[in-house]
C-alpha cells in the first residue's frame, strides 16, 4: 500500500509512506540513483541490503518506508518498521545485523529535502516513538533531529572504533613501538612465505563463496561462544541474496585466501563512499597451526581494496574487542535519535529511562566484578 500526503504550500515535494513489500522490492533503481547521491550513506542503507533484510526478518504489515520524491525523483527516504516492543516505535530496517542505521537524503536537495522528510515522517509520530538507531555521526538522520519541532533526545548507542583508509604499510607506522612494527611486517613476510594466495570473487561466484564463509566461521568459532545468528539459515539467506548485487554495484567485496589448493579464508569487506568495513570473515583452524596471522591477513587485504582513491574510514564496526585496539583506532559512538510529538513524548521518556537504568545496571555489574576480582587476587597474595 502507498499512501500520498499533500505537499507543503513552499515545496514541489511530495510524501509517500510504503508499507507494501513488492512497492519496496520495485524502488531498488530509483532507491540506487539516492544512495548514490547521499555521501553519508553506509553499505547499510543500500536497497540490496534493506530489502533482503526484510524478506529475511521482516514482518508482514510492519513495513513503513516514507519516501519523499520531485516528480519521480526520489530525493529522501527513511526505511523503517514498526515494532511494539518495548514501547509502539518505528525503528530502521537492518536490526541487529547492520552496524549502521540512517536515512537517505540528497545532498543537492539542501533543507527542503530534510524539511520534506521530516514532515513525511510527522504523522506516524504521533502514534509510535521513532527510534533511530545506531547512527553514525555525521549521518543523514541527524539533519531530521536538528529539524524536528517536537520533543526529542539524543543518547549514545554502540561504540565502533575507526582507523584512516591507509596502505598497510603506514598503517603499522601507527602501532605504538618500534618491536610492534617490525613483529606486524614480520607477519605479513610469514603470510608471503606460507603461499597464501587471494582471490577476489566476481558476481557469478558470490553464492557459493559465502556458504564456504559461513562453514568457515562455523568451523573456526566450534566450541566457542559465537554469535548464534550468523548460522542461521536466514541470515546465511540474506547475505547470499544481498551480496551479489552489491559486488556488481561495487557496494562489496568477497575475498577468497587460498593455501594449497584450498579455500582457508573467505572475508566479506562493505564498502560505500566515504567508509568500508570488513563485514564477517570464516577460517580454517590450520591458519593458525600454521603460524598465520589471520587478523593481519584481513586488514591486509581490505586496505589494498579501498587505498586506490577509496573512502576515507576503515571501520572496524561495532564492537570494542581488544585485538582491533592493536592497530590504535580512533572510538566512535553511534548515536540513538529519538523524535516524538506530544501524543508519544511519554514513550520517549520511557526508553530514555530505560537506556539510563540499563547503562547504570552495567557500571555497578562492572564495579562488582572488579572489585571481586581485586580481592581475590589480593587473598592470592597473601597466601
């Protein structure tokens, strides 16, 4: 279903709000020729992405895609969902498995664009909280929360830690001594020395190279704690489907590393204007065994993919693991834009309440746990 709205007296623009799945599905040429004219847009909000995502994870009648168009131009949009947990929200495609959420807008198309987005966004407002999540600063949405009238707030999301689009070689200049870089360029004369070979896959070879990813990061995490999600049938699903016109509109790239005859890695690196990131990556065991580097072998090959005129960012993505702070990255908060009218002001008062109590619950566990661990090793000492 797509609903019209009446444009502002001041503006040529007009609003619509999809919520049918196959609209969506036929936005992908025109939804392309907006991506490509938002610099801040990330891999994330590519229609190859969000619509597969949706055909994996979405949920029949939460669709709500507002769009703002100059004829058949379209010049903003904001792909979301309306959940009704914990509180009536609408909430950006990609959930949990995209690292960055945003809206669209055109660069050329100045504040009527974002003063016609907001307004597109206005009357679903008054019934759901929109939440806005994981925004990258500098993205798209925060335009919408600098414009709104009505009650908003803004809170910090996920940490992500970001490094410049170096060649490797200035980017173990950045490691913090002298013995570091020379045991890093010692790995990469290793990697050399084993044979490793890559290989970056074309179009036609996406499928079968990314259920080889999957069997590799299944094999790779076996008796470990792993993200549950990324063996799931679904999400194996969504990033086949995704994937392969992402490689063909250069919004991807998959990389196979070869040893022997065999596939031992296969790494999915996302890539949009101004920011790349390596996605997910599986490898077999015997890399290790053979004294392999796999965390260097990545970055190795994903700077080679981007230092030819490429994005300015290397994200490591979300997440504040203790290997990724080796190479010295800078940390980034995503943003949680939260925007309601008067009607939902009470709901944003709820989540903000709650992402308070939540973040406080995690300092007292944190102090608990240091401060048992303090006198454990202090008793150990005294024994």
């Amino acid at each position: 279903m797509k609903a019209t709205y009446a444009p502002a007296p001041t503006t040529t623009l007009t609003t619509e709000l999809v919520t049918d799945e196959q609209t969506f599905a036929e936005l992908a040429p025109q939804w392309a020729r907006l991506y490509r004219r938002c610099a801040s847009a990330t891999p994330f909000q590519s229609h190859s992405w969000l619509h597969s995502w949706w055909q994996s994870y979405g949920r029949p009648g939460r669709l709500r895609v507002v769009l703002v168009r100059d004829g058949d131009e379209l010049v903003a949009a904001a792909p979301l969902m309306r959940v009704g947990r914990p509180v009536p929200a609408l909430v950006p495609l990609g959930g949990a498995i995209s690292d960055y959420g945003d809206v669209l807008l055109d660069d050329e198309r100045g504040e009527e664009g974002v003063a016609a987005l907001a307004e597109g966004l206005a009357p679903a407002a008054r019934t759901a909280l929109i939440d806005f999540r994981e925004v990258r600063p500098g993205g798209a949405a925060e335009r919408i929360y600098d414009h709104w009238s009505g009650p908003r707030r803004r809170v910090d999301d996920s940490l992500c830690l970001e490094l410049p689009a170096l060649p490797m070689a200035e980017l173990i200049t950045r490691l913090p001594s002298a013995k570091t870089q020379q045991r890093a360029r010692a790995k990469l004369r290793r990697l050399t020395a084993l044979g490793i070979e890559r290989h970056v896959v074309g179009p036609d070879e996406v499928e079968s190279a990314l259920r080889r990813l999957i069997e590799l990061h299944q094999l790779q995490w076996q008796g470990r704690k792993v993200t549950s999600e990324h063996l799931r049938p679904r999400f194996r699903d969504h990033l086949v489907r995704s994937v392969g016109p992402m490689v063909r509109s250069g919004d991807a790239v998959v990389t196979e590393f070869h040893l022997d005859g065999d596939v031992v890695a296969v790494d999915l690196t996302l890539m949009s204007r101004r920011l790349s990131g390596g996605y997910l990556y599986g490898a077999h065991p015997r890399l290790r065994e053979r004294k392999a580097d796999v965390a260097v072998m990545l970055l190795d090959a994903c700077v080679r993919h981007i230092r030819d005129g490429g994005p300015g960012t290397l994200s490591l993505l979300r997440g504040n693991e203790p290997y990724k702070h080796h190479w010295r990255p800078e940390p980034v908060v995503n943003q949680r834009l939260l925007l309601a009218r008067p009607h939902t002001a009470p709901l944003l008062t709820a989540v903000v309440c709650d992402v308070a109590a939540r973040r406080r619950g995690k300092e007292l566990l944190l102090r608990w746990r240091n401060r048992h661990e303090g006198k454990e090793r202090a008793g150990g000492g005294r024994s």
